[in-house]
C-alpha cells in the first residue's frame, strides 16, 4: 500500500466558516430570520456482547441510528408559514388523516458572497413542538418563538 501524500501549501489562510450566516428553507417556504439552530446530531447506539470466557473485554457492535431532533428559534415575526404546516399537522393527526412530510433544509453561507458553503437536508421532517414567546414586564427583550422539528436522517450536501 503506497504512503498517503497529504499537500500543504504555507502561508494558505484557511478561515473556519461563521455560523450566524444561516438560512432555513422548507420546500418554498425561505426563512433567513433564523437566530439560532441547534440539534443536528447523528448518534450510534452500541450493543455490547459479554463472550462467555472472555474476560478481556466484551465485544462491542453498533445499534439503532438515533437523529436528534433540530431546533430553531427566531424572532417572532408576522410572517407564520411554519406555524400554519404545524397546525396543518396537529388538525391532520386529531382527524385521523395523514401527515404531511417535507424537507428542511439548513443552508450556511460564506460571510463574503453568500454562497452556500454546507447544506444539511433533515429528510421527512414534520414539526414536533412549537413554543411561543415569553413575555416579562421590566425586560426589553426580543420575542423569541422556538420550532422543533423530528426527521427521519439527515443528508449532507
């Protein structure tokens, strides 16, 4: 098997990517007022075997592939598509009826041009949890709603 050749290039700055430089699309449905997304995480349950005379050490083997579920929050605006899809979910499952799935897609765009640098579609997704703003006299804070969405994978792109 040949060495592994790695390039390095001095003097090559190489920037991490900011994170406030989020949007969030759903289907046609574009929010770019997003403040905060959190919960994209992929975890391997792992099943451990105890071998009968083996004392060493127990085998270990990879489970269930559990997905998070992603969070967003924003600043509470006018504009209540996302709130509308919830509703339509909520209604949908009171009535017994189907529930609709649709893609999100969280899209992190370069600081200088905007371009879209990393893409994380949450496949099958469906709100799970809505949360609307709290409100306190004596605290000029923004109004904050929070969305939860449960997906089934996430495809990055």
């Amino acid at each position: 098997m040949p060495a592994r050749r790695f390039e390095t290039r001095t003097a090559e700055r190489v920037d991490p990517f900011a994170t406030f430089k989020f949007v969030v699309e759903v289907e046609n449905i574009v929010g770019a007022e997003f403040t905060e997304c959190s919960g994209l995480d992929v975890t391997v349950d792992v099943f451990e075997y105890q071998e009968g005379g083996l004392n060493e050490y127990s085998h270990k083997l990879p489970g269930k592939i559990k997905y998070s579920n992603v969070t967003l929050k924003r600043g509470f605006a006018t504009r209540n598509e996302l709130y509308k899809w919830y509703e339509e979910m909520k209604n949908n499952l009171l009535a017994g009826e189907k529930v609709t799935f649709r893609t999100v897609a969280i899209i992190l765009r370069s600081t200088a041009n905007h371009d879209e640098i990393m893409r994380w579609d949450l496949n099958e997704a469906f709100p799970v949890k809505w949360v609307g703003p709290a409100f306190k006299v004596g605290e000029a804070a923004i109004a904050v709603e929070t969305l939860e969405f449960a997906h089934h994978g996430i495809i990055l792109a």
